[in-house]
C-alpha cells in the first residue's frame, strides 16, 4: 500500500503568541522573528521533493507556507479546514484575563474537556473532526508522495495524539513550537509518527503555545 508522507508545520511566531493572547481564527500576522522562522524554513526544506503544500488560509500559516513553497516552486493550496480551533468569545482574550474573567470556562478549557465550547467556537471533539476529515482528504490526494501542510498549534496537536493513539483528554508532553517539523505517514488506516519537533534548522527556541 501506498503511504502519503506528510511534513506538517506550525505557523511562525506571531505578537500574540508573545503575548500568550487566543488567536484562534482571527487573522494575525507573523512578526519579525516569525518571518525569520518561515525563511529557515524554505531554507531547511529546500531539498524536500513535496508535491504539494497546504495551508490554512489565516495569514499567520500562509506566509509560512509561502516561504517553504517559494524555493521550491509550488503555489500554497488553501484549505479553511486546516484552521485553528474557534474559539469564540476567547479571541482577542490573553490567558491570564480568561483565567481572571471567566473562572468556570476556563477550568473546562484547560482540562480539555471534550464537550466544552467557547460561545461562537468549536468544541475540541468538533475540531478534532475536522482536522482529521480534512487531512484525510488531503493525504489520499498524494499516496507515495510527499505532502507539506501548514497549520496551527492546536491542528499539530490534533495530528500528533492521531499518530500517537492519545485521547483528546490526555495530558499535553510533547512540543508545539512555532516553525517545528514534524513528520508523520498516513495510509487509510490512520496516521503514524516518524519524528516530531525539529527544530534544528532554528537557533532558538520558539514559543510552545497551543492556542495560535
């Protein structure tokens, strides 16, 4: 059986994520440092035979997906399905004031209870759906090749317990940093893990925030 290789990628850092401030699908640019991630990136992955690259259509992963696809000569696809989680009423919002405001929504959120829903987001069951149905499509666009797609911390976290057969529930252990490789193989099947978090091609370490 064929097997699609994917390399997915979280967007680069953005002001927001500096100042640990929800996203979700609001339409934020990459700052400075994150237009310095995405250009390693085209750097490090210039070499990398990729039919195709996708990308959430916020600005933040376009412009990663941008930098990748240039040297290699591809045009980014949009897909809208690749998008942050919604969060509702939590965008706009910093961490510390959702915690200070909104007490009762926020233990629900930070236990990652499957069911909760910010007013006007998505739950996370809602998302991981989502993010599986449109990664599935994408993938059994391209077997035996290899596929790039840019996205966000909480799509890379969706992929990653995939891979890993962890429960929406589960404790978060491993790393989401803004601009990380991670390499994953799908057949029909399902998703496997071949490596996560590369950061090697940066000289420091980005910001691990999920909600971007």
């Amino acid at each position: 059986m064929d097997v699609t290789r994917l390399i997915a990628i979280r967007h680069g850092e953005t002001a927001w994520n500096v100042d640990t401030r929800i996203q979700g699908q609001l339409d934020i640019p990459l700052n400075a440092t994150g237009e310095w991630q995405a250009s390693r990136l085209g750097e490090a992955l210039r070499d990398e035979p990729m039919a195709a690259i996708y990308s959430s259509d916020l600005r933040r992963a376009w412009q990663t997906a941008e930098a990748i696809a240039a040297p290699q000569g591809l045009a980014v696809m949009p897909d809208a399905g690749l998008r942050e989680r919604g969060f509702g009423h939590f965008e706009g919002l910093t961490f510390a004031r959702i915690d200070a405001e909104l007490p009762e929504q926020a233990r629900l959120w930070r236990t990652r209870d499957p069911d909760f829903s910010p007013q006007g987001g998505e739950s996370l069951l809602v998302f991981r759906d989502r993010v599986a149905r449109t990664v599935d499509a994408i993938a059994a666009r391209h077997p035996g090749e290899l596929v790039g797609i840019v996205a966000h911390g909480g799509v890379m976290d969706v992929l990653y317990r995939a891979a890993t057969r962890q429960e929406l529930q589960a404790p978060r252990t491993w790393q989401l940093g803004n601009a990380a490789i991670n390499r994953l193989l799908w057949t029909p099947e399902g998703l496997s893990l071949v490596g996560w978090s590369d950061t090697s091609h940066l000289a420091s370490d980005a910001l691990d925030e999920t909600s971007s």
